[in-house]
C-alpha cells in the first residue's frame, strides 16, 4: 500500500465512497464519530480496528468516552492523506457495520 500524498481530486473520489466521513479543516486528515450501543461493542470496534491498523502498519488517532468513538487517519510522513487512510477507513465501516444496529 503506498505512503504517497494523494492529490485533491483522488481524495474527494475516495472520500465519496465512504459513509459518514468528512475532510478535516486542514484538508490532511479524515474524521468520523462512531456511535455504539455501549463500551463494550465501542471497544471490540476499536480492537478490531487496532488489529487491522497493526497489520497495516497504519496507526488511527482516537478519542473513546463510554460508547462513542472519534476517528482521525492522516499519514504524518507523507503530510497528508494516502491510500493507507481510505484503506483503515474502509476496515473500520466493516468493523462498525457488524456492532452497529
């Protein structure tokens, strides 16, 4: 998976596909809140989702009070957004697809 800085328009056609999700101010980083039914479904997303971040090697910044979850993904060495954050973005809809009524 490639560490490159994608450029506006590949983010705005990778952004469309994702539910929920939105530009951050800066314009480098993506943002969701999740919302589950309780800690512990909030916590089984967020350990599913650091598993998967493991694997890639691609770490999210998170924020957890009781069941709700803020996401942001950037990838710091390349100053901006990669195919890496659209990737982590998309396990984590899966993650929250299978804990969210």
């Amino acid at each position: 998976m490639k560490r490159d800085k994608l450029e506006r328009q590949a983010i705005s056609d990778e952004l469309a596909k994702l539910e929920g999700w939105s530009l951050g101010d800066s314009g480098k980083s993506i943002t969701k809140s999740y919302k589950f039914k309780n800690f512990v479904e909030a916590f089984g997303f967020m350990t599913e989702t650091a598993l998967a971040a493991e694997k890639l090697d691609h770490h999210p910044e998170w924020f957890n009070v009781y069941s709700k979850v803020d996401v942001t993904l950037s990838t710091h060495s390349a100053d901006g957004l990669t195919e890496l954050d659209f990737k982590l973005a998309g396990l984590m809809e899966k993650a929250a697809a299978r804990r969210i009524d």
